[in-house]
C-alpha cells in the first residue's frame, strides 16, 4: 500500500494525463481532487486519443476504481458527455468503477453563463477564463450557495434549497449583468437531464477511500492545472480557482487523513502556458511558432494556440517547492530535437538585479528572463527506451535541469504512447 500524487509543476499542460495513464498499472484507485471540466488532459492509449476534463485518468484500466472528489467542480452536463464519449470507444463506465463523492458541489447552469458575462465585462482586463464556469462555482461554493451532489438523492430537500439559491442568483443575474433569470422549471430540467445519469455514481468516497486503504489497496491522487495557476501559491489572480497542490490532494478527496508517500511532478522540457498572465519566458514571433508547431501547442480544451518558451528553472524550482515534488518526470524531451541549440530560462532579472526566487505576483511582471544554452541533439529520440541510448547532449540537458530544480528526475518521456518512456 502506498500512495502518491501526480501533479504539475508548471502552468498546466505538462503531460500528467500520459504520466498517470502510465503509472495507474501500480495503483488501484486513481483520484481527481480539485478544479472542473476547464483544463483537459491528453491520454493516448490502444483504444485512441482522449480528451479527459473531468474523469481520471485511470478510466481506461479495467482494474482500477476511479474518483471524483468533494474538491471538484461537478459539472453534471459535461461530465455526462464525457462518459457517453469515453463509454463509446468501448470503455464500461459503472458505479463500480466509477465514483462520485456526495460532498462534491454542483456546477449549475448559471456558472458558465456568469463566467462569459464577467469576461465580457472586463474586456481587455480579462482573465482568459476557459468560460466553464470554474471562477462563479468556486465562488457560490465558498459562499455557500450552490448544493452538494447528495442532495440530487433527496429531490425534496434539493428543490427547496434550490429555490433558495435561485432568487439570489437572479439578483446578480437580472440587476449586475442584465440577463435572463432562471426558472425552478428550467432547474428542474437540467436535474433530470443531468443530475439523474450521474446519480447512481454518487457515494461517500471518503468511506470508500478509507475501506480500500484499510484493505491495503493504494490510491493515486491526480491534479489538474500546475503549481503556478494554485489559486493560493499562483501567479494570483492568473490563476485557476481551487488548488491543484499535492497537499489539497487529500482534502479534496474526501480523505483528508490520508498520507501522501510520493509526489511526482510533471515537468515539461519546455515552457507553455494558456489563457492571461505574466509568463517571463515567453518566445514570440518564428521562433515560438516553431516550438509550438514542434510540440503541437493547443489547449485541449479551448484549441487556443498555447503561449510557449524555454523551461523555465526558477518558476520550475518554485512549483516543486510548492508540491514538495519526491520525483520528477520530465517529458516531451523529443520536441527538442529539431533545436541546434537549447534554450533554458536559468534565471530572472528584476530591476536590474539576477534573481533566482520565484517573484511575488505583483511584482512578476517586471521580471526579464536570462537565457542560457546548452547544445542540441539534432536527432529523433522518440525510439529510445534506456537511458544510456540517449545522446549525449540529451541526457546533459536533463542532468542539468535535474541539479538546476534540485530534484531527481525520475522518468524522461519522448512521446505521447503509454510506453515511450525512460525509467532512470
Ligand atoms: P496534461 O493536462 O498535463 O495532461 O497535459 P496535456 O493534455 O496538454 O498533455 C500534453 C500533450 O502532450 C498531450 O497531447 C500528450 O499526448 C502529449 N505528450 C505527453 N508526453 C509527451 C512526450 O513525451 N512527447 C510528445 N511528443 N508528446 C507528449
């Protein structure tokens, strides 16, 4: 029995999808913990290339118990496509492998509406939200204003509470945004059109998290987004609503006693980041272009063009800090391949000064990015299964992000497929 988290590093996008579709085969319960159906990670197994927003990653192994947390934005809609679209290409998808916490709070319909209205009042001040209505829910849920996913089993008890909700959020609805009020019919609606596929998934998952640790059964903790979009650790308010941190891991999945006995953090060879932000080693013009098309740059979710640049050391070395990273897995170590030279973010300069502290939010934007470099390999890696098979150039570039972070690199990725992977 042991259990570990798998989680990003950076801004999102580094490839955790693939890392926990890889190491599910060692755990018996994969858990999603915080955020919605906003980010998407990419799995590509022999079944095909999966978009996954709001199910784990462990779906695709028939063993494996998948959660959904209480810390999650359950979004009941997209959360039904999705299963429709994964159970399509052949994957069951039931209560027994599947499990919903009743603590988890639902994303209503108002959210994402709210989440457009909002962007389209800032303008030119926005916050690139993925307009799924993460920023609203997390918001109502704080204010105690959305229900739990165990009221869907108590439909008396939820019309009421619902009604409660509704004329409030009317309020803001009609009065702030000029927009149309909801109805009980039309939440009635959307109950039984949603609420009622996911409710036979519903459970106490603590309890269940709890019995499977007792038999000696190991969990696997799976995050969204990176360190750098936590909503407390980020680049606020860059950020994403909930706390994609390891330590949340637990809280968020309806275990808050569990104990995390590993940490892998996922890092990227490179940099990306989607939506707004400081972002202090960002590329522009033909040379970001061709990063982008090398590493096939777009959000899963939105297909927004991602913003791109070299890794970067000291946003890196602060996101494993913030992650107490045990591990790191480095991929997408092969989209290198085509530079003679390769490029690193090895330290910032703030007001005239090199810095290698990650910079408060505030004062981030101010931040320049000092590049160094360190030779290419200039040839296709993506077959290469050992360590020692790596060229040279190779395995110094990941020995020396490896001192540069201060943490082992564990696993080096050089492709999408489950088993393109080096094990060090
Ligand atoms: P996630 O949210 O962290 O899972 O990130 P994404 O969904 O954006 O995944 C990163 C993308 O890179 C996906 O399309 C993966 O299939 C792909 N990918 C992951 N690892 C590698 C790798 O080592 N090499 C290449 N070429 N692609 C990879």
């Amino acid at each position: 029995m042991s259990n570990c988290a798998i989680v990003g590093i950076n801004w999102g996008d580094e490839g955790k999808g693939r890392m926990v579709d890889l190491l599910t085969s060692d755990y018996d319960v994969v858990v999603r913990y915080q955020g919605g159906g906003n980010a998407g990670h990419t799995v590509v197994n022999e079944r095909g290339k999966f978009a996954l927003h709001l199910l784990p990653s462990g779906i695709f192994r028939p063993d494996v118990v998948n959660v959904l947390g209480n810390g999650v934005a359950l979004d009941c809609e997209n959360l039904w496509t999705e299963i429709q679209d994964v159970a399509a290409k052949g994957v069951a998808i039931t209560p027994e492998n599947l499990k919903i916490s009743d603590r988890a709070s639902l994303l209503l319909p108002w959210h994402r509406e709210l989440d457009g209205l909002e962007e389209a009042r800032l303008a030119d001040k926005k916050y690139g939200s993925t307009k799924q209505g993460i920023a609203p829910f997390y918001s109502d849920k704080f204010q105690k204003k959305t229900v739990m996913a165990g009221e869907l089993l108590y439909p008396d008890k939820l019309w009421e509470h619902l009604e409660g909700i509704l004329e409030w959020k009317n309020l803001t609805l009609e009065k702030v945004y000029g927009a149309k009020p909801y109805t009980m019919e039309d939440l009635k609606q959307w109950a039984a059109d949603f609420g009622e596929k996911i409710k036979p998934f519903i459970c106490d998952t603590g309890a269940f998290l709890r019995k499977a640790q007792r038999e000696g059964k190991s969990i696997l903790f799976e995050a969204q987004l990176g360190s750098l979009r936590d909503l407390d650790y980020g680049i606020y308010p860059y950020t994403t609503s909930s706390n994609p941190i390891a330590a949340y891991a637990p809280v968020g999945s309806g275990f808050p006693e569990a104990k995390l006995d590993k940490i892998v953090g996922v890092v990227k060879a490179y940099s990306s980041c989607v939506g707004e932000g400081p972002f202090t080693c960002e590329w522009f013009g033909e040379r970001a272009d061709k990063l982008r098309e090398a590493g096939f740059e777009y959000g899963a979710k939105t297909g927004r063009p991602r913003r791109v640049g070299p890794i970067d050391i000291v946003a890196t070395r602060y996101g494993i800090q913030c992650q107490g990273a045990t591990d790191i897995a480095l991929t997408k170590l092969d989209v290198l391949s085509y530079m003679d030279k390769i490029p690193v973010c090895a330290h910032y300069e703030l007001n005239g000064e090199q810095i290698d502290e990650f910079p408060f939010p505030a004062i981030l934007p101010d931040a320049k990015p000092v590049e160094e470099y360190l030779d290419g390999w200039q040839c296709d890696i993506s077959g290469v299964r050992k360590w020692e098979d790596l060229p040279e150039a190779a395995r110094k570039y990941v020995e020396y992000v490896e001192r540069e972070i201060g943490c082992r690199i564990t696993y080096v990725s050089v492709g999408p497929e489950r088993d393109a992977i080096i094990l060090r």
